[in-house]
C-alpha cells in the first residue's frame, strides 16, 4: 500500500521516513517530493509498505502523531487525478 506523509519537517530525509515506517514493516520505497529548481522539500512524501495490513496499521498508529517536532499526517495515498472522499 501507498502512504501519504503530509507536513514533514524541512529536514526529514526518505532514510527517516523508512526507519519511522520500518517499525510496521517491510519498506518498498521512501521518497520525500521536492522542489525541481531548489531541491528542497515540498513537507510530503510517500511510503509504500510490502503488506496492506501493516500499512492500515502504521496509518493508524502515526496519524496526527508528532515526528522531528512536527505533527505529521498520514494516509492511504490516492492517485493524482482521483478526488477526496468526503
């Protein structure tokens, strides 16, 4: 499953974001989304996690939850052209 991460510290690396989902599981792929021109970091990135339970786990676990003293949002990722649920 992939995983949103919204709000993240400027200087949170995709080598935290495995260590922080590491506890839940099997990490496929970090990526943190960054600025073209500058590099920096756009504060989101997507994890993807081998097992779909253990990524329902960690969303539940890490939402709202405070990371390098930030509080970090954290769900299931949605395709780029679908629309939130309301």
């Amino acid at each position: 499953m992939n995983i949103y991460v919204g709000n993240l510290a400027w200087e949170a690396t995709e080598q935290d974001l495995e260590t922080l989902f590491g506890y839940f599981g099997d990490v496929k792929n970090a990526v943190i989304i960054k600025e073209r021109k500058t590099g920096r970091s756009k504060g989101f990135g997507f994890v993807e996690l081998e097992d779909d339970e253990k990524a329902g786990v960690a969303i539940d676990k890490l939402n709202n939850t405070v990371f390098m003293e930030r509080a970090i949002i954290v769900n299931e990722a949605r395709p780029k052209n679908e629309p939130a649920s309301e």
